[in-house]
C-alpha cells in the first residue's frame, strides 16, 4: 500500500507501529543481525551532541555537524559483528536492555514509498548483577521507506533529552 498523499491511514499507522515494536523487540533480545536488516542499504544513523544555551540561541541546541553517532549501514554492521566476537569488552557481560517506545507521529513525505516517523524513546539498560542502571531518553525521527521486503528504516536521527551522558559507554544501539 503506497502512502499516497498526505493521507495516513489507520492500517499504515499500525504497519508503522508494528515495525517499531519488532525493531525495539529485536534489540532487547540482542538480535543485532535481524535488526541490522531493517535497515536500507544507503542507511544513515546519526546522533547529534546535544548542547546547553540560552532560550536566545536554543536553536543551536543540537550540533548536526558533529554527533555521538554518525553511521552508514557499512558501520552498523562492523559494529554488530564486533558485538558477536570476543573483543567487545564495552558489552561483556551484555547489557540487558528495554526499548520504550511511545507517542508515535507520521507525515507523509514528498515521496510516495517513504514516510517521516517520529517518536518517544526510553533505554532502560543494566549490566551484569549490578543494581545500578542508565536511562537514556530520546526523540527519534526516522525516515522509513517501503522496500519489496516491507519497511526499513532509511535515516534514524536520534535527539538525546540530556547534554551530559550519565553511562560510560555508547556501546548499545537506540
């Protein structure tokens, strides 16, 4: 079903939906290789550092020209087989994490095979049998387009809610 026009309908609204849940549920289940397949060939995976100004200057909040992630496809899948060999000690024992994600927003873009999908996302995310854990908040905007095999995700930008991280490694994907 193309998205035609400026018109989300119920039915693509789910198929959005859906294919979020099952993103966030194979990263919770370390199923890097299925998620990484999700993804367009020509796929971008940025996050941009979040910086603190005044209410004057907030629109130089995020610094897009510099990030904590600026990835193609080619990267994400050198960093998810580096996950799977005996060299990843940032992820040694592996975090167990919970993707939450929430409040979902769609527009159609000018392209009827791609639509802009924004949303909420919490990362709980614990190691080993520490009691302590990190929370990362978000908004993700990612550009998905219909592909024969269904969607994927062709650009993801993620805007962390925080200027200074509270976790000592980026090594877990949002």
């Amino acid at each position: 079903m193309p998205v035609s026009g400026r018109t989300i309908t119920l039915e693509l609204r789910q198929e959005i939906e859906d294919f979020l849940y099952l993103e966030a549920e194979l990263l919770d289940r370390c199923a890097f290789e299925q998620w990484l397949q999700l993804f367009t060939e020509d796929a971008s995976y940025r996050m941009p550092v979040r910086t603190t100004h005044e209410r004057r200057l907030q629109d130089r909040e995020f610094d897009e020209s510099f990030g904590h992630f600026d990835e193609t496809r080619e990267m994400l899948g050198m960093r998810v087989r580096r996950l799977s060999s005996r060299t990843a000690w940032a992820e040694d024992p592996p975090s167990r994490t919970r993707h939450f994600v929430t409040n979902l927003r769609i527009r159609a873009t000018t392209k009827s095979d791609e639509i802009l999908a924004t949303t909420n996302l919490l990362v709980y995310r614990n190691r080993g049998d520490s009691p302590q854990h990190d929370l990362l908040s978000a908004e993700r905007h990612d550009l998905l387009r219909r592909t024969e095999s269904g969607w994927k995700i062709s650009e993801r930008r993620i805007y962390l809610d925080q200027a200074t991280l509270g976790t000592l490694n980026l090594s877990i994907f949002l």
